[in-house]
C-alpha cells in the first residue's frame, strides 16, 4: 500500500476555514480550532435567524398597523376583522407601508373598511 500524505488538503481545508472567519476577533479569526468552532455557531445563528427575521419583520408590521389604526379610532384586529368584510386583500407589509410613508391613503382604507363593518 502506497503512502497518503494528506498536507495538501489540511492546508487548503485551514486556509477556507480562517478565510471565512475573517473579521472574527482575536484568536477566533487566527487559530483554527477556535475559528471552526466560532464559525460553526455563526452558520447555525444564520441559519435560525434567517427564519427569525421573517417573523420579527411580521411583528413590525402588525405593531405599525396597530398604531395607525388605534389613531383611527379602530384596534389592529378589528381593523383586519373589517378588511376582511370590505374585500380588501392588502397584506400585512404593504399595509404597513401605507401607514407610514402615505397616512392620507391609509385613512381611506380605514373608512372602507369601518363602512363594510357597518352595513
């Protein structure tokens, strides 16, 4: 049996894994063991904060949609409760949106809605 030496690969499999932890600090983006390690925790907290940020950002929205409906005289969920009646199919993102950046459109949406609640 002819002899492996396996140099080569342990080099360049090092020099991709400190590559990847640069900007690390101290000796977690110097020394591999700690950079492994480091990296490893850093790819599983991408990992779950990647599904994390989707309901964070859904958080955002309902409390900004919360606030310009409260202003309307109107809570979050009854304000969805007579979207709802209305027909209207704005999601919660856009919404949001309307709440901030364009309050005039959102109070058309709002008296929509209320009159859908009415009748």
């Amino acid at each position: 049996m002819t002899r492996v030496k396996r140099g080569k690969t342990a080099h360049r499999r090092h020099k991709a894994v400190l590559r990847e932890a640069r900007g690390f600090v101290g000796g977690r983006s110097r020394l591999f063991r700690s950079a492994k390690d480091t990296l490893m925790r850093a790819k599983r907290y991408a990992y779950r904060d990647r599904r994390r940020r989707k309901r964070d950002f859904r958080r955002l929205w309902i409390a900004r949609i919360n606030a310009a409906a409260r202003e309307q005289g109107m809570t979050y969920s009854r304000f969805v409760h007579a979207m709802k009646a209305a027909g209207i199919g704005l999601d919660r993102r856009s919404l949001a949106e309307l709440a901030v950046r364009d309050p005039s459109t959102f109070q058309e949406v709002v008296a929509t809605a209320k009159k859908a609640l009415a009748s």
